[in-house]
C-alpha cells in the first residue's frame, strides 16, 4: 500500500522542488530545502522498502541481468521471445486445425473462450470472422442495448451459412447444443459474464448443429449442418 502512496508522492515533491529551486524561492541548503529534501528522502525510503523484496527476484527477468550473468541467458531468452511457448496449453492445438483445414484464408470462424480464442488465431495468422476481438472486453463495451457492436455481431452472424467450418471447444459444443435443444441453462459467473459470446453462440446453436471433423485436445474443427 505504502509504494501506491508513496510514487506520486515522491514525483510531485521533486516537482515542486525543482520548480522552487529554479525560481529561488528557497535555496537547497536552507531550513524549508533541507526540511523538503528530508521529506523526500524519507518518502522515497518508504517507497523502496515496500518494493525492494519484489524488486530482486523481477531484477533476474531483465536484459541487463541477463547480459552480466552469461550471454547464453540472453540467447535463450531471446530464442523465447521469438518461439514463444503457448500460454494456453491448447492454443497450439486449435491453431494447427485452423493451419491444416483453412489454408490460404485471413479469417475463420473461432467460437472459443476469449483468452484461447485470441491466442489460437495470433498463432494461426488469422482474424476472427466476427468482428470480435476479445470477446470479455467487447461484452463490456456492448453492454448498452443495441450498440453499435451488437448491430455489427448480428449483422456478421446473418452471412454465416450452413456448411461454414469453425473451431470450437468442448464447452461450446455443449453451450450450441444446449440452444439447439432449447434449454436454458444457469451459467457459472465466469461464463454468463462473457455476454456477446454467450449471445453469438445461441445464436449459432439454435440455427445449426456441428458435424465434427477433427480433433486435436479439446479443439474441434466441425462444419455448420442447418
């Protein structure tokens, strides 16, 4: 708590003291400087005894650490960056479907969690069909009715046909085929709070089934059947 104080504390002191300096409206080694550079010093004290246990461990993670400690270090790291690991395990997965049965296209139709939808088409190279992006923040952003995002959503969701090929997960199969059937399910928070995909796949569920056509982990590149 003492460093979410402290920072701009420090900064607007160190303004204010340097504004005062140049104006000579006191002098550094007088009693209001010297009590002021006190203060400051006392403030910013605070501050890096709240951080430094943080400070040291997060220290290993940065380029001049690596660089002192052995360039090895800093090739790995740098190898990671360019090939870096999936964040979620199945990104990969969904992403080599998307590679294998929808080569040579910019865009494809991803019906997934935000987090693992997002990773699996930065992966493949691609955009989402729908004009969704992560679909968590664009529920917030859509939450006034009938916003401009929701007529663009409906819109996109209109030129979908049957025979359209799409990656799914486990979940959202279960989620269409719960609208094809027309029940109505109580959602967990952490589903029912992503509003706009929640609402794209009843939208898609009541209209169409899936025909699966491959499988890797729980990804699955199925067809619209109408």
């Amino acid at each position: 708590m003492v460093i979410y104080v402290a920072q701009p504390l420090v900064l607007s002191g160190a303004l204010w003291l340097d504004e005062l300096l140049r104006r000579r409206a006191i002098r550094l080694g007088s009693l209001p400087g010297l009590a002021l550079t006190a203060w400051l010093a006392i403030v910013l004290g605070l501050a890096l005894s709240a951080t430094w246990p943080k400070i040291r461990p997060a220290a290993r993670d940065t380029l001049a650490w690596q660089a002192v400690h052995g360039p090895q270090r800093l090739v790995d790291r740098w190898q990671r960056l360019r090939d870096f690991p999936p964040v979620d395990a199945e990104a990969e997965n969904g992403a080599e479907l998307l590679r294998r049965y929808l080569p040579g296209t910019s865009s494809a139709l991803v019906l997934m969690p935000a987090d693992r939808a997002v990773e699996t088409l930065v992966r493949a190279g691609k955009r989402n069909q729908l004009p969704l992006s992560f679909t968590l923040s664009d529920s917030f952003i859509a939450q006034e009715p009938d916003s401009r995002m929701q007529r663009m959503v409906r819109s996109a969701l209109r030129r979908i046909r049957p025979g359209e090929l799409a990656l799914v997960d486990g979940s959202t199969r279960f989620l269409m085929a719960a609208a094809r059937e027309g029940k109505v399910l109580d959602l967990p928070r952490s589903v029912s709070v992503d509003k706009l995909r929640v609402d794209v796949i009843t939208s898609l569920g009541r209209r169409f089934s899936l025909r699966v056509l491959a499988r890797r982990g729980d990804n699955y590149l199925v067809r619209l059947i109408g």
